[in-house]
C-alpha cells in the first residue's frame, strides 16, 4: 500500500483520520489517568479538586488537539509536531535523565507524531480528492 500515492481513496482517507483520532483520544486517556493516579498517590494532601484540576490540563489539551483535527487536519498537524518540540525543549531544560526521555518518547511524543504523520496523510487525501472531482467537472 502506497501512503504517498497521488489517488483519491476515500477508504484509506478515512481510516487514516480514525486512526489519527484515536491516538488522540488515546493519549489524551492516557494522560488524564495518570494525572488521576499521580494526585491521589502522591500527594498525601491532595484533595480531590486538586487531583481532578491536575487532569484537567491535560484533558483540555486532548479535547483541542481533537477539535482541531477533526477540522483542520493541517494545522493539527503541525499543533502536534509543535508540541513535540516543545516537549523536547522541556526536557532539556529540566534536564532529563535517560530514563524519563525513553518513558516520554515512548508515552507522549511518539504517539503526536504518528497522529501528526496520519493527519498530514489524511488532508494530503482529501486534497487529491477534492483536485480529482474539479478536474472531472
């Protein structure tokens, strides 16, 4: 299967914004748990406004990253890319161990590039398509 093939396929098109969005939704689960089970474990004060604020921030980062995906396939694209060098430029300057640069790529960048890459194809699609049906008017 040619990702980069210059052909309208709606059916890989869709796909290809399904499983975009679905690392999203993904991620943002993900992370709004562990925020859930980082408040309630380790903090012994914490009470459950505080804990359920905690996982809000990461939570009102899905919600929009979706939002904006599901709209503008392009500038999610570029959103998400952006957010992993913002991730990048944060752990550098918090100087990051081994350890927790394997654990973020693996949990967090990984997934906003393969969303980004998917919504980048997706949009790619809808272009070809969208030049296909004015050609043939």
């Amino acid at each position: 299967m040619d990702l980069l093939a210059k052909t309208c396929n709606y059916e890989r098109m869709n796909l290809q914004r399904i499983l975009a969005r679905g690392f999203v939704v993904f991620g943002g689960v993900f992370w709004v748990w562990a925020a859930l089970s980082a408040g309630s474990r380790t903090y012994l004060n914490a009470t459950p406004l505080a804990t359920a604020t905690m996982a809000a921030v990461p939570l009102a980062i899905a919600v929009a990253a979706l939002l904006v995906g599901w709209f503008y396939e392009r500038l999610a694209a570029m959103l998400l890319l952006g957010g992993v060098i913002v991730v990048i430029v944060w752990g550098l300057f918090a100087g990051w161990e081994i350890g927790v640069w394997a654990a973020m790529v693996a949990s967090l960048m990984a997934e906003m590039v393969v969303s980004a890459l998917l919504f980048f194809l997706a949009a790619q699609t809808q272009r070809v398509c969208e030049l296909e049906e004015a050609k043939s008017e």
